[in-house]
C-alpha cells in the first residue's frame, strides 16, 4: 500500500469520550483517496460514488499520528475501487496498528456530473 497522507488527532476533533470522531476520520480518509484516485486517473473529474463497510478497531487519541495509505483494488470502465486503511503510529517505535479500513468506489465524470 501506498502512504497518502499523515495526520495527527486534534482535540478540536474528539468526542465525548476523549476519541477522534468517526466522521473526521471518514473525511480524511475520503480525501486522501479522492486525492489518489485523481493522480491515479490523471483528472480531476473523479467523485466518491460508494464507501463499504467501516469498522473501527482501535480508538484515536489526542496527539495520535494517522497515517492513511492506499492501493488499487480494480478498475472499470468508468470507476476505480481503492482500498483504504488508516493506521495509528507510536512515535517511540514506528508501529502501526490498523485503526480502520474500507473500500472507496469512485467514478470519473465529465461537466455535466455523468460518468464517463
């Protein structure tokens, strides 16, 4: 897999109970694909047209590093299915454990919004 995008957990972005939500993580992951389903595609015309099932294994803390990575999983005529995983990492040893991981869908579009 091919490393992405890095980032490291706010607490701007915690819930209740000192986790990163759901949602930011879904974000960040959504645009670290879109930006590698682009650059695989070579366009900018590329949209999300489908995310499977998400299961979060491991809880992000404050100051946590996120480190999403990417790889090609098909590709159609029109659409290109990305694996995606988000690994947490320690700053003392480098490890990483999955946190999440899903497979984004995105279709190529042309002006009007169709797929090409």
């Amino acid at each position: 897999m091919q490393l992405i995008s890095t980032h490291i957990a706010m607490t701007k972005d915690m819930g209740v109970h000192g986790n990163l939500f759901g949602g930011k993580m879904l974000a960040a992951l959504d645009e670290a694909v879109a930006s590698f389903a682009t650059m695989y595609c070579r366009t900018p015309n590329m949209v999300t047209l489908k995310i499977d099932e998400m299961v979060f294994k491991e809880s992000v803390k404050v100051n946590n590093q996120v480190r999403i990575y990417c790889d090609v999983v098909e590709v159609g005529n029109s659409s290109i299915r990305i694996k995606a995983e988000a690994r947490k990492v320690s700053y003392y040893t480098e490890q990483e454990r999955v946190v999440c991981s899903t497979i984004f869908t995105f279709v190529r579009i042309d002006e009007d919004g169709r797929p090409v």
